[in-house]
C-alpha cells in the first residue's frame, strides 16, 4: 500500500525552506541598516540567520544574490501598488493612493530601495528589476494621466513622456527624502502628489 509520507514530508521542507529563506532576507535587510552592503559578509547573513554558511550557499550562491532576492521581495509589493494604481478609476483618487502606498513602502523598506538604486548601475540583476519596477510604474501612471484625460503618446506633453519623468522624479525625490526623516518623506510626497495633479491638470 503505498504511503503519503514523502508527499507530507516534502511540503514541510518546502515550508521550512520559505522560514528559512525569510529569515536570510530579513537578517540582510537589518545588516544593511547596522553595517551597509559593502561591510557585511555572508558570514554575518548565515550568522544572523542562524544557520551556518554552507547551509546559506544551498539558498544564495553570494551576498550579491541575497541582496537582489531581498530587492525583489521588496519591489513586488511596489509592483502590487502600480497594478491597484493603474486598475483605480478616480484619477484623483488613483494619484493619492499611488503616493500614499508608495510612502508607506520607503517608510518600511527605504534602506532597501536606496541600496537597489545604488547598486543598479553595478549589479545587472538589480539593474534590471529596478527598471522593470519603473516601467510598471510608468504604465500605470500613464494610465492615470490619459484618464485625466492627457493625450496619449510619447510626445514631449503626452501621457507617456509625462509619465517617464513623473516617475524619476518621484524616485529621487524619494530617495533624498527617505534619508531625512518619516516626515520629510510625507512633505515630499505631498509636493511630488501636487506636482502630478497639475501634471493631470487636474488643479491648476
């Protein structure tokens, strides 16, 4: 008669491992705030973790690679945000919950969206999730500006164009801000959410 052990027994390991996977990436986030990237080791990963090194190699070949799963982790909640943005019908309504998600994900994991945008001009992977990041966002804030009704299009004064340099702005104003303090953020984005309804012309 055959026996559903392996079976169970291979869900628990599979569990096991997303505890133990959570527990590296949160260990790397709390490192980066006490030592920096370039300080800690993956020694200090595993240490943290609890585990020994080898058993974190069977999860990240480097720190660059615990580094960028920690990166990903964080900007699927932004990616989140950019869909419930782009699907939100009140421009409106759309743009200030757009800002306010976006402030309560820099106020959670800003040391990491700062490491991502410094390491991406030197790690490709990064590199790479970070600007499919800010093409979600882009699509979904040019989704916002023609149901504005801003003309669509890449032209200097049309949707897209509008919607690229919304979005960078917003980064490094964010980026700045974030370093400062929760309420230098809140200000930031208050003028970045001001910046975009004229944008929508939305208020004048």
């Amino acid at each position: 008669m055959p026996s559903h052990h392996p079976a169970r027994s291979r869900r628990a390991t599979e569990r096991k491992g997303d505890v133990r996977e959570r527990a590296i990436l949160d260990t790397c986030e709390a490192l980066l705030a006490q030592k920096g990237y370039d300080a800690m080791t993956v020694g200090d990963i595993a240490q943290g973790a609890g585990i020994t090194r080898g058993a974190l190699y069977f999860y990240f070949g480097s720190k660059q690679e615990v580094v960028t799963a920690l990166v990903a982790r964080t900007v699927e909640h932004l990616w989140e945000r950019s869909r419930a943005t782009a699907q939100t019908d009140e421009p409106r309504r759309a743009i200030a919950a757009a800002m306010q998600r976006t402030v309560e994900l820099w106020n959670e994991h800003g040391l990491v969206m700062r490491t991502a945008i410094d390491l991406s001009l030197t790690v490709p992977e990064i590199g790479e999730l970070w600007s499919h990041t800010a093409d979600l966002f882009i699509t979904a804030i040019t989704a916002v500006l023609e149901r504005a009704g801003i003309q669509a299009g890449t032209g200097p004064e049309q949707a897209s164009a509008m919607a690229r340099a919304l979005c960078w702005m917003i980064e490094r104003t964010f980026y700045h801000a974030s370093q400062e303090s929760r309420e230098a953020l809140q200000k930031a984005s208050s003028t970045c959410e001001h910046i975009w309804l004229i944008s929508a012309s939305l208020i004048t």
